[in-house]
C-alpha cells in the first residue's frame, strides 16, 4: 500500500511539473508573439514614415548674407520643394566662420531629412585644406543630396578705376606693391581663391580683404574702398549695367552669356585662371536613405522646372543637378582633392584671427 501511494505521489509531482513546463511554455510563446507583434508594428510604421517622411516643415540652412546669389538659388529651390514634399521649407540664413556655423547646426541636427545645409565648394571642398581644425567633416557628417548649380566668377573693378583690362590690373598692382587690395565674399569662398590665384599666377602684392558676403562687398568696391574683386554674377551684372563697376574677365573656359562683350581671363591675357563656385544640398549624416532618395528626386525635379532653371541662369548660374546622391559624394570627393592640391599650391591660408 505505501508503494502505491509514493507511486501515486510521484504521478501527481510529474503531471504538475509538465503543467508548469506547458505554463512556461506558453507565457513564452505569448511573450515572442507579442514582440513580433510589436516588430510588425514597427516596421509598419517606419515603411508608413518614408512612404511620407516629411511630416513639418523643412529647414535649408544658408551660410551666406541674405540677397547674394548663392542665397537667390536656396529660395528658389525651396519653393519648388515645398509644392514636393507637401510642407513648408524655410530659408534660414547662419553666417559664420566661414559656413562652420551652419555646417555644425546641420551636423547636430536629428537624422530625418527635416534640416539641410545649402553647401558650397567652400564649405565641403576648400575649407578642409585651408583649416587645420573644422567644426565637421564634409566626408563623414553629411549624406549629400544634390549638387544644384554652378556659376563662374567675373573679375571686376570700380568704374573709375584705371585698369581697362586684366594685363592693366596687374601692371597697376605690380607699380605699387603692397598698395593694392582685393576683396571677397569670404575666407576660403570661390571669389577668394580665385583671387589669391591671380595673385599668385602674377606674382602680386596685394592685400586680401574678406567680407560677409557679396552685399556687404561690393559697396566697399563700388567706392573704390578696395581696388578690385572676383565675385558671382548674381549682384554683379546690373552695377556693370549701370555703369559702377567694369568687367574684365570671366574665370571660365567659356564667356558669360550676359556679358558677351567680357573675355575669358585666357583671352584677357591671364591663363590659368579658371574656377567656379558650385552649390548644392546635403542632410545630417545618418538620415534614411529612402527620404535621402526622396529629397534628391524633388530638388532634381525642382530645379530641371524650365522657370527656375532660367532664374538661376539670369544671376549667372547653370543648373545642374546630380544623377544620384552617390555622384554627388564621388564629386564631393574629387573636388576636395582637386581644390586642396590647388590650396596647397597657391600657399593660401585661413587669415590670422579668422573666426
């Protein structure tokens, strides 16, 4: 009798242990249904947020002086990509440090597409070689988006000024050394390298004066405050127009069609003397490719619109939108190379007491 009671016992702890085990088993199996449950949801969810990633408004972070014509080309794309992407796109202009300050509120921004540097070959290409510290890497803290347009540079002095062509600019320069001065839009902008190259291709004197931007420089140029400058089209064209400024070159391989009557700095007599200023769009690093994808389609379209691409043509520009964001980082890549040999060469420097 007492061996059939242990018996009995030992069933009963059995059945008991295989009901805890079928418990446990199905606690668990609830426990992994609930979090692949979870899982769908979330990933249903961020499919339904790159089906429609723009959900406020977006931000184009400008680096230079409202009214130029880099800050004309941000305000027409931002009203086309508005009409895109279903929201508001606002232009907001950050100037300092020659772009630092705006690349590092980009950089800060969160991963989403919401906020975009309107970069130049400056900020992404030349500042690199020409600080030794930079608030960002162009190569590792943005995903590029597009490049959007490029324009040359057009060499011009105050009407009154009595250099009429290049060869006379620098025989001027060269009878009074350290008496002339050159102004730009910047440190390490476009308009100062292209400076510092017919400098340095001359073998001038000269003292390089940086502004805030095209609008705070010409002016001081039209007033003969400095002597000469090398600056976009954008502003430029009508003070030409109007008699305050005169033309001498163009620093492209090609002339200006608005000024069809100005030569190329080769045929002015001044070889070596072509560059031109590019912009376009990069996003915080680590944004999701799917809306990189998507802000890249808009602005290409944006842009290839015939009423903006002539816009951009009237303030010198030639629009000029990547095939992909992958060009976009190769051509960021090369240019950084390329201009960084030309920095390297020329011996320019970012100017003592630069912020």
């Amino acid at each position: 009798m007492h061996a059939v009671v242990k018996s009995l016992a030992l069933i009963a702890t059995l059945c008991a242990g295989a009901a805890s085990l079928s418990a446990q088993e199905s606690a668990e199996e609830s426990a992994q249904e609930s979090a692949q449950e979870s899982a769908r949801e979330t990933v249903q969810e961020s499919v339904q947020a790159l089906a429609r990633p723009f959900n406020r408004p977006v931000t184009i972070i400008v680096p230079f002086s409202p009214g130029g014509s880099s800050d004309q080309g941000a305000r027409l794309v931002a009203s086309k990509l508005s009409d895109g992407i279903g929201q508001p796109v606002v232009v907001e202009n950050r100037i300092g440090a020659n772009g630092q300050v705006a690349a590092a509120q980009v950089k800060s921004a969160r991963p989403d597409g919401h906020t975009l540097l309107w970069a130049s070959h400056g900020i992404l290409a030349i500042n690199p070689s020409l600080y030794t510290r930079l608030t960002y890497d162009p190569l590792k803290d943005f995903e590029p988006v597009t490049l959007v347009f490029k324009s040359t540079h057009l060499l011009i002095v105050p009407v009154e000024s009595h250099a009429r062509n290049a060869t006379d600019l620098v025989a001027l320069a060269r009878q009074q050394p350290g008496r002339l001065s050159f102004a730009s839009v910047g440190i390490g902008s476009g308009s100062h390298l292209a400076g510092e190259m017919f400098k340095f291709g001359n073998r001038l004197d000269v003292a390089h004066v940086p502004y805030k931007g095209s609008t705070n420089a010409l002016p001081d140029l039209v007033a003969g405050r400095v002597h000469y400058m090398f600056d976009g089209p954008g502003n430029a064209v009508e003070l030409i127009r109007g008699g305050k400024l005169r033309a001498l070159g163009v620093t492209d391989a090609r002339r200006f069609a608005q000024l069809p009557d100005v030569p190329t700095m080769a045929e002015a007599g001044i070889p070596d003397n072509v560059i031109n200023s590019w912009f376009g769009l990069v996003t915080t690093a680590g944004t999701p490719k799917p809306v990189v994808v998507r802000l890249h389609a808009e602005i290409a379209k944006a842009i290839g619109a015939p009423d903006i691409a002539q816009k951009i043509a009237d303030f010198g520009g030639s629009a000029s939108a990547s095939r992909s964001p992958e060009e976009f980082s190769t051509f960021i890549a090369s240019e950084n190379a390329r201009l960084g040999r030309l920095i390297r060469a020329t011996g320019v420097q970012a100017d003592a007491g630069s912020p």
